[in-house]
C-alpha cells in the first residue's frame, strides 16, 4: 500500500512462456506500464514496479486499483489482477477491524480534532464508484471512528472538514 510519491513492486510468475501487457486501472485504464514483452515461464518471478502515476506522468489520487498482467496470446483469457491501495496523507492512517457483529465493520484513523479535523464522513466505493451512503465519523482529540454496515467492504475514501 503505497502513499502518494512512493513505488509499489507486484511479484508475479507465469507457467509458460508468453507475451504479456501490463497495466494499472481504477474503472478506466490509468496506462500500460509495458505492451506485449515477452517473459519466460516455469513459474519463474517476475517483478514489476508502478510509480504511482498515469500514463501522462501524473500521480493518480488515492483510491484502489488494479494491477493486471495479461497474456497477449491464445491465453489472454487468464489474466492476474492484483489490488493495489494508495494512499494520502487523509487515508495513510486509515484502518479497520473487520466483521465486529456480522457485517459491522469499525473503520478508525489517526487525524482529530488535534490535527485540525472538525468533521469526518466516509463512503464506501468498488472500482472508483460509491456502492453505498456516506457514513459520518465521530471525531475525537487524536483520531477519527465510525462503525461501517456492509456486507463486502470495497475501498474506502475519507472526507474530512
């Protein structure tokens, strides 16, 4: 989970060899980090780093996204896709207990009114897109908490005010 300005390295394998794409996406193509290179296979590691930025050089805003290797041949079908978190300075202190009662989830971050948050709400988003109500937190001197019903928890975004 890398912060605004940091690298992240996905370590992937293939069985045989293949061409392969690999690109970053959040509901739209964000940019290829490489077009139909070849790599060997016999599940051997492969390495690659994504910067944090788009295909024009700038860093994508904090959110999920996904990290997709696939084959450019008769296998193309059999992508990998990997989920990767950025974050920012509002979501880097972010975190969650999951399931507390059922689907109840407990999503708590280290801003307060300390650090000059007032106000904090959260929405619920899965490929970029709010899947559900905004929730409104309960700030305190040194951190933020709100109790989240859902019963698959995608991405999250904080708001603060």
């Amino acid at each position: 989970m890398p912060s605004l300005g940091e690298t992240t390295t996905v370590t992937w394998n293939l069985q045989n060899r293949h061409p392969v794409s690999i690109y970053i996406t959040s509901g739209d193509e964000i940019g290829p980090l490489l077009k139909n290179e070849e790599f060997k296979g016999g599940y051997v590691p492969h390495e690659t780093v994504w910067d944090g930025k788009d295909s024009s050089g700038n860093y994508v805003p904090a959110g999920t996204y996904r990290f997709i290797v696939e084959p450019q041949d008769k296998y193309i079908k059999h992508k990998s896709v990997t989920e990767i978190y950025v974050v920012d300075d509002l979501t880097a202190g972010i975190g969650m207990l999951p399931n507390l009662e059922g689907n109840a989830y407990l999503i708590y971050g280290n801003l307060g009114s300390n650090q000059g948050v007032s106000s904090a709400s959260l929405s619920i988003t899965e490929n970029g897109r709010s899947i559900a109500d905004i929730y409104t937190a309960d700030v305190a001197v040194v951190f933020f908490f709100a109790a989240v019903i859902w019963g698959l928890l995608g991405g999250f975004i904080m708001h603060n005010s």
